[in-house]
C-alpha cells in the first residue's frame, strides 16, 4: 500500500493516506520515542492498532505524546493516561483489544478474524524463561503444522498482536539477557521474519534504542 507522511503544524503529528481510500483519516494517539519525540514510541499494543489499520488501508492521523510528561488535551481524552487513543465517530476508544474489534465491526473488509479455536494458545511472551521456552516450542508446532501464519495462509488479527509482543521480546531479551530463539524452532524463528519484514511493521515499529530503554525496569528491576 503506497502512504506518504504529512507534516503537521505542531511538528508532533503526522498523517498516513492510503492510496486507495477517500476517508478522512482516524486520529490516533500514541506513545512518543524517548529519543526522538516526532517518532512512534515503544508500546506493542500502538503498533497492533496501526497494522490493523494498515491491513484494513484505512488512513490514519498520528499525534505522539510524551507519556512522562502527558499533556491536558490528552488527559481529557485519556483519563488515565494511557495509549492507544483512537476518534472513532466522535468518541475517543481506550484499549487495544476495543480498538481492534471495534474496527473489524467498522471496516469489515478486508476481514482479519481468526477462528475462536486459533485463539486459545497462551501468549508466548508472558511468564518466566522456562515458561516462554515451552510457549514457543508448542508455537512452533503449530505454525509447522498450520502455517506460514495462525489462520494459515493469510495474516489476521492475532498475527497483528502478536507480531510487536515478539519483536520486543527479541530486542529486549538479546540486550539484556543475552538470550535468543533457540535454532531449534526455525518456524518460530520463519515466522517472525515473515512478520517483520511486512512493509507495514517495518513502518510502525519502534526504535530498537526505545524498545531497550523501556524494557530497563522491567529486565532489570
């Protein structure tokens, strides 16, 4: 899908037009980097929301907010102070599992539902080390049986929300800990590249340096 960016006058926002629609575009609030304060910040649930919109070619206005120092227009629209925001018909939607499914409601084509029965394996980025091992093996097993993606051959809804929780994982646990995808799991490791290299990760995923330095408190304590 060709977009181009549109500089807003406060320099903090940003519009993205799908070539291929007419739409005024959905004003959606996201985190700020840490680094560069015109950028998309480290949030997986801000980037699950914008590849849904880019799958559905809706276009979007982005406006960053600096969460460490939240602004009142933002506080009025988000009591508590969270991302992601988004305007749909008049009325600001918290919540990235709201967002989502009350743009599959909205924009029904292209359709991005996964199947209820491919829904039920746990998130393989909670818990501890062992914990995840065990997550990604049985992932494994399911996308060389199942795949390239969870609803096969199409991407859907759970490949968008899972997609960012691993790439923060990867970044964040190969900085602190060392760690990474053993090589054991190659569909794992097939499918996140498969993910990443999508056009429109690429375009909404954080930087690797936000991605480290909001991952600080939580690896390392």
């Amino acid at each position: 899908m060709a977009a181009s960016f549109v500089p807003r006058s406060d320099s903090r926002c940003f519009s993205v037009r799908a070539s291929s629609s007419g739409d005024e575009p959905l004003e959606v609030c996201v985190k700020a980097s840490i680094n560069y304060p015109d950028k998309l910040g480290d949030c997986p649930f801000t980037q699950r929301v914008l590849l849904t919109l880019e799958a559905k070619q809706l276009p979007y206005h982005i406006k960053v907010v600096d969460l460490a120092n939240k602004p009142e227009w933002f506080l009025e629209i988000s009591p508590e102070g969270k991302v992601p925001v988004i305007k749909l018909e008049e009325k600001w939607v918290a919540d990235s599992d709201v967002i989502t499914q009350s743009l599959e409601e909205k924009y029904p084509n292209p359709s991005l539902v996964t199947p209820p029965e491919k829904k039920t394996s746990k998130d393989p980025t909670d818990g501890t080390e062992q914990a995840l091992l065990a997550e990604l093996t049985s992932f494994n097993d399911y996308i060389k049986d199942n795949g390239p993606f969870i609803n096969g051959e199409r991407v859907s809804a759970v490949d968008l929300s899972l997609g960012p929780k691993l790439y923060h994982l990867q970044i964040a646990l190969g900085h602190y800990k060392g760690w990474s995808i053993p090589e054991s799991l190659s569909y794992v490791k097939d499918y996140m590249k498969r993910i990443f290299s999508m056009d429109s990760f690429i375009k909404t995923q954080a930087l690797k340096e936000d991605v480290i330095a909001g991952w600080k408190s939580k690896v390392t304590g």
